[in-house]
C-alpha cells in the first residue's frame, strides 16, 4: 500500500472542512458514478488537471489488493478481472467501489486505497464457467428516509444469479428489498450455477433496476433463454421480462451480458443482445432470430417494445452486440439529436436517433454468400451503414500473407488459398473457413469513449484472423473438455452444438512460427468521426514483446488482441490498458500518440476510470488477468496521480 499525500490548497482545505465553506459557491468536482462514465455509456470524464502537459509525469499513488490470489488460489485461473469502480457520492460515504470477479464489494477510500469496509455475498462458484464482475451500480431511494440504511444503495448481480441491494455507506444487504437484501433471479435455482449467471452491473434509475444474464455459449444447442428482468429498487418486487426470443421454441440465449444503457429523461432502456443458441448452426432456428443480435429500446417502467434494429440476421458467427449502446448529442448543420451509437464485432458503428430508431446515418443492405449445410437458410443479405468506415478491413487473400521470413509468409498463404473465403459473413461449412473478425470481433465489451461533445469515438479493436470448421459427430464431444469460452490469439479448440449433427472447431489463423497471418497490428485503436462518418487517426495499441516464447528486452509494437476497455477525459488524453503486454496508456486524443505507460504486474483487462478528490485527479485501473489470455493472474487496483 502506498498512500498518497491529499493535496491541501484552497479547494482541499474547503472540501475536508464543509462547514467552513463561508458562504463559497463550490462546484462539485468531477467523480465517475456509473460504469461507463454516465448512464448514456460515454466513457469521458471533465476531470483535466491531468493533461498532455504533465501526463508524464503520472506516478503510483497508492496500490490495493483484494485478497482473492491468497484466498481462491488455483480458481484464479478461471477469472477474468473486468470491474470499474465507482465512485460514490459525499451522501454515500465517497467510497471507491468496485467487485472482484468472486462478487465480493469493496470500499476504499480515494485517496489512499485503504479499505473501508466489504462485502461478500458467498456465491455457489460449482460450474465451469469463468468468474467475473464488470460492476455494482449506484442509486439514492427516495422512499427511504434520509439518514436511515439504505437510502444510499448499490446493486450487483452475481455469478450465482441473485440481484444484491447492499447499503452504500457500510457494505450490508438491505433488508427492505427482497429476501434480506437479494432477489433470487431466473435461472438460480432450476440450472447449474454458471449455465446462467452475471458479468455486467445491472442499470439503476427512476425507481427501476433492470439486470440482463450471462448464458452459456456453445455445449448445446437450447440453451437458457436470456430474459431480462426488471424490478423495483426499493422492494426488488418484480416489475416485467423480456424474452429476445419470443416464439423461437427451439433455441436459447439472445441474452444481454454487456452494460446496457438508460434515458432516464425520456423513460427508456437500452439492451444490446447476443447471438441465439446454437452460435454456429441454425437449422433449427429458421428466420432472422428477432430480436437477437440486436439494440432493443424498452420502456422503462413497463418493458414495452419502443424500436430495436437487428444488426445480424440469422447469426451464424457468434456475433453478439458486444458493447454498450452510447447515448449523446448529434450536432450536425445546426441540428441537435438525440443519439445512440452502437459497435458490434463485426466493426460496424451504427448511430441512430435514439428516440425514434431512425437511422443518422444511412443503411445499406449487402449481399452475402450462402449457407453450404443442408436446411440451413442463411440470410441473402446483412445490413451495413454507409458511414463511417468499418473499423477492420475483413478483406484476406493470399497475396495479403503475412510473415516475418519468406517461409512463414508462404506458409500462410497457402493455408489462405485452402481456405474457404468470400468475405464478411462467410458461414461455417465442413471445409475450413475465415472468420475475420471472429467472434471476439473487432470491437468487444470494453465498448467506446465518446470525446465530450465533439462527435469522436475512441474504439478499442482485435484485428487478429480466426477460422472455423464444422465436424459431424455421431456423438457429442465431452462438455467437461470445453475449458473457455472462446480461442484467444494462438490458440483452437473444439467444443460441442449438442442436439445439432455439428461440433464446431475453431482457432486464430498463424503460421507454423505461431504468428498471426493477417497483417498487423493484431490490436488497435481507432477514432471515429461519428458525425463527418470518417476516421480521423488509427495506432496499433499494444506490444507484442512478452508473447513468444521468449520475451524481448525492448517493445515492438505490433497490436495484441485486447479485452477492456479505456476512458477519454478533457485533458484531451485516453487512458487503456487492455493489451497482453502489461501495459497502460495514455494516448493523445488528436492524433494517437502515446504520451504515457506504465508496466503492471499483470495484464489489465478491465476499462479504467477517473475522478477528482480533494483537489487531486485520479486514474485508476483494476489489474488482474484474463483466463483468455493464458497469463498471469492478479488482485491489483492501481491509482495513479500527478505528483504533489
């Protein structure tokens, strides 16, 4: 632990000694109270004491540990560490607070990191599926009187699928909300902890909490269905459901794992939803899927259908909507609308009003290559916008092999040619197929950050090939042998569609020195002029020195696959970690320069986030691995600052 020293200037002075304000109009300073930032997803923050200046000039200000390396032990190796803290309110305590990948809660204080309290909910961790817990949310209830427990509350949804209410200040359940504090939900008692479970922090406002599901991929071909439920924040009484799949019998999923966002203004939620069971066949489950693959705008309180567009007919690709929807502000021409923008793996950005679900920006719908297995109607066409630029070039033919040597070249290229390959959305068959992006995309869960008002979006992507080959099997692979729930970068595996003719195997494409054979950078980053629909700059984000077998004295930057995602602030910096090589970054926002990074103890799969306490900006990162990556795993939350 290393404390920092609070700085002691006029506005620290003012900020420790409320009473003593002396009649001062202080306006408050810039905190992180949400996931993403806001409700809306934007991942920006108004803090600018840390600037292009001085971001050189960051240094650790204080390090804290959960604890869970020395209490789980080996089940480490089944977590990916992905939280963002919060930070709360002065009516809340001002803790700093985030859940480790077991959903245990934890409050620190800002300026130290020394623990205050926390909680642990005991969840049932039988399954095989990965831990992991992107966030709690926040909420004050007004039908609670002020000063009593509970009327500043935070709301988890855990891997054992309960819904937690836990007081904000001290870290223990409300009594008043379910059964002692937590809402046993669908799926919690009739399946396998795990076969439904939660990632991502519920969405809190206006007297309604709603929570979406994690579903497991692959294994079967129906699977749990991925109903969304919303209840009342001060009782946890259940308010309604939605079910992506109405009337698709013979599938599962089309569940909601990523942030969803909220309008609270307008009384509106926003669902990003995944691919329908199974992933990769869909025989069985003839049509579009409505309304999997897709953003879904409900009511609020009520759950009703207010507009959705599917940005996936037909999954065939395991492409689910994988990040948040980003609310804004369209300025364009002298016009102001409100905005939605929408990233999917495929590397599309899709803006929309979200009010109305009326396209920004046109929308054009694409011929694809049919479907090779028998029964399987395949969609004719995807939709795609005109604007702005798909965000990967999915475009591989064999004279674009790449190598270090001529030998490794050849050699991929040759597998190129074998391959079966007519672009975007080629689906699967029993010959071997490029899928780029594949289902890890282009864009993942880490989303985007929204520069203020200007209209850029900093997106963070994998631009690694992948392939793909459906196995008929008279009999089912051993679910037991399925250890992940994608490939990472060099990796293939091999996993069952039971109740389908098909297993599916899948892999990066690489050459037999185990490096990718797309062209790099295998990681970028990628800002998007939303409202001229071009991209202003794109850099490789990541180094690929620590992934042979060897790890080099020096940083080649070449891009690694990435999971997390970062943060934009007014200093005009963006702040990442997410690479497999240890790092965070600060990148200058006008042209993607790095200004600054840092080598953490393990990779930081988790989207950072900031604040001003005391007069003192922060940047804070959750550090601890990502079971994908096949690295080494940790408890760390890393804050930095400039110095005093």
């Amino acid at each position: 632990m290393m404390p920092s020293r609070p700085r002691r200037g006029l506005i620290g002075l003012l900020a420790l000694l409320p009473g003593l304000h002396c009649g001062l109009a202080i306006t408050a300073e810039p905190g992180w109270l949400y996931y993403g930032g806001d409700q809306g997803g934007r991942h920006y923050s108004q803090a600018s004491q840390i600037d292009r200046s001085n971001v050189q000039d960051l240094e650790v200000a204080w390090v804290s540990r959960s604890g869970d390396m020395a209490s789980h032990g080996e089940e480490m190796e089944k977590t990916s560490t992905q939280s963002t803290p919060i930070l709360l309110p002065p009516a809340a305590g001002e803790s700093l607070v985030y859940c480790t990948p077991f959903n245990r809660v934890i409050a620190l204080d800002p300026a130290s990191g020394e623990q205050r309290w926390s909680f642990d909910p005991k969840i049932d961790r039988r399954g095989d599926r990965p831990f992991r817990c992107r966030g709690v949310s926040y909420a004050e209830e007004a039908r609670t009187p002020a000063g009593k427990d509970c009327r500043h509350r935070l709301y988890m949804s855990t891997h054992d699928r309960k819904l937690w209410a836990i007081d904000a200040s001290s870290g223990k359940p409300c009594a008043d909300f379910g059964d002692r504090g937590q809402v046993a939900l669908y799926g919690s008692g009739e399946l396998a902890p795990g076969e439904v479970s939660n990632s991502s922090a519920p969405v809190v406002a206006d007297g309604v909490v709603v929570t979406g599901s994690t579903v497991i991929d692959f294994v079967r071909s129906t699977t749990p269905r991925g109903t969304v439920m919303a209840f009342d924040s001060f009782s946890g009484r259940p308010l309604w459901q939605f079910d992506p799949l109405q009337g698709h019998a013979n599938s599962g999923s089309a569940n909601v794992w990523a942030p969803m966002s909220v309008d609270e203004k307008n009384g509106l939620v926003y669902l990003p939803t995944s691919a329908a069971s199974p992933d990769y066949y869909g025989v069985d489950r003839p049509g579009d899927d409505l309304y999997a693959n897709s953003v879904v705008a409900l009511d609020l309180h009520s759950g009703e259908l207010r507009w959705y567009f599917q940005h996936v007919r037909h999954d065939l690709w395991d492409y689910d909507t994988p990040a948040q929807p980003i609310l804004f502000e369209w300025r364009k021409n002298g016009e102001t609308v409100p905005a939605l923008a929408q990233l999917t793996k495929q590397g599309f950005v899709f803006v929309f009003n979200r009010l109305t679900g009326e396209p920004l920006w046109e929308i054009t719908e694409q011929p694809v290559p049919p479907s090779q297995i028998p029964g399987e109607h395949s969609s004719p066409t995807q939709p795609k916008p005109i604007a702005p630029p798909q965000l990967l070039n999915p475009f591989l033919m064999p004279a674009d092999a790449w190598g270090l040597t001529p030998f490794d070249r050849n050699d991929c290229a040759n597998q190129l040619a074998d391959l079966q390959n007519l672009g975007l959305f080629t689906p699967n068959s029993e010959k071997l197929t490029l899928m780029f992006p594949g289902s890890l995309g282009g864009p993942n869960w880490g989303g985007g950050a929204l520069l203020g008002d200007s209209g850029i979006l900093l997106v963070n992507v994998n631009n690694v090939a992948f392939t793909g080959r459906l196995i008929p099997t008279p009999q089912d692979l051993d679910p037991a042998s399925r250890k992940q729930d994608h490939p990472a970068a060099g990796h293939r595996m091999q996993v069952t569609m039971q109740g389908t003719p098909y297993n599916i195997e899948i892999g990066s494409l690489q050459s037999f020195l185990g490096i990718p054979c797309n062209p790099p950078p295998w990681g970028k980053l990628v800002a998007v002029d939303l409202v001229q629909g071009t991209i202003a700059w794109e850099t490789a984000l990541g180094s690929v020195h620590e992934m042979g077998p060897v790890s080099a004295p020096f940083h080649i930057e070449w891009g690694t696959p990435n999971l997390g995602g970062g943060i934009a602030t007014a200093g005009d910096l963006f702040f990442i970690g997410a690479t497999m090589d240890r790092q965070i970054r600060a990148f200058d926002v006008s042209n993607g320069q790095t200004l600054w990074q840092y080598t953490l103890p393990v990779d930081a799969t988790a989207t950072p986030m900031t604040y001003m306490y005391r007069g003192k900006q922060y940047v804070v990162i959750n550090a601890g691995g990502h079971h994908m990556f096949q690295r080494k795993m940790g408890d760390y939350l890393y804050a930095f600052a400039l110095p005093d």
